[in-house]
C-alpha cells in the first residue's frame, strides 16, 4: 500500500505519529544524539525497557514504552554496534527492521531520524540516499503504514533529506 513520505525539521519528540525511532547502538545505551532527547522526553523507563531487550545484533530493531511522551511505543534501531560506527549495510537493515517491527505493531505512521549521521559519522547525503531508498523500496511490503516521516534537527539534514525525497526518479 502506498504511503506519504514527509521531511520536516524539528525535534523528534515533537512529531505527530504513532511512533519515533531512535538511532541505537547494539545495547540500546541511551547516551548521546537523538537518544538524549528521546530520553529526556519519555524518562528513564524508555531507556530501562529497551535496554532489558538487548543487547541485539547491529541491523536489528526493538520497541520499548515512549515513557511520558505520547506515542503508542519507542523503536530502537541498532544502527551501531559497541564501536560506534556504522555502514550502508546497518543503516539499510536497520531501516528495515524499524519498518518490519512498525508494520508487525499494526503503526500508522512512524518518524525516523538520520541513522548514523551524528555519533556514527556517517554522510548526510549518503544516509538521505540509502533511507529514502529503503523506505521507498518497502511500500510494497506495507500493510498498515500510511506515512512516514523523516525529522531532522538541523538545516543541513532536512535541506539533504528534502532534496533526497523531492527528487523525481
């Protein structure tokens, strides 16, 4: 089933969806990036819950409970392993595997951030590249999923990810 693709600029825990998405290392630590503000938001049981599911292999995703924040769950995607660095390969399984646990949790919507791109090092462009792809390589797959989002915190992400999702093929 088609979905809607949508980028905006904010801070994910702002977003109006069923879920977020956290970029990950493999233990679910929620110490830097977009897990700080995810855990700020929701509290410490967002990082307890999802810590208990792990640790997973990197390219692998869980849910935990959103906390405080609204949302029905938090998923966390092992973007990284324990070196903190990731690839094309975890960033695509990981993309996957966020949309796989979405479509089993019967979600309507869903908000990711850049994977990778923060504490992982990863290119902007290439993670625009690579995210959008998989996501639109997916709505075939899809059941319930009828948008998702892309939230990037900054100028340069959402002007990349804009541009990415914009672009005619």
């Amino acid at each position: 089933m088609p979905y809607e693709i949508e980028v905006i600029k904010g801070d994910i825990t702002q977003v109006d969806t069923e879920v977020i998405v956290n970029a990950a290392n493999n233990n679910f630590w929620m110490g830097a990036g977009v897990a700080v503000a995810i855990k700020r938001a929701g509290g410490q049981s967002v990082e307890d819950d999802a810590i208990m599911k792990g640790p997973v292999m990197p390219g692998e995703a869980i849910f935990s409970t959103a906390g405080r924040m609204p949302y029905k769950y938090v998923i966390h995607a092992a973007v990284m392993g324990q070196d903190l660095r990731t690839s094309d390969k975890l960033i695509r399984q990981s993309t996957v595997a966020s949309l796989n646990l979405a479509e089993k949790l019967k979600i309507k919507s869903i908000a990711f951030p850049a994977f990778g791109t923060g504490v992982g090092g990863f290119p902007m462009k290439a993670c625009a590249n690579l995210m959008v792809a998989t996501v639109r390589g997916y709505e075939q797959l899809a059941r319930s999923l009828e948008r998702v989002v892309f939230c990037l915190f900054d100028e340069l992400g959402y002007y990349t990810f804009s541009q990415v999702v914009n672009k005619k093929n």
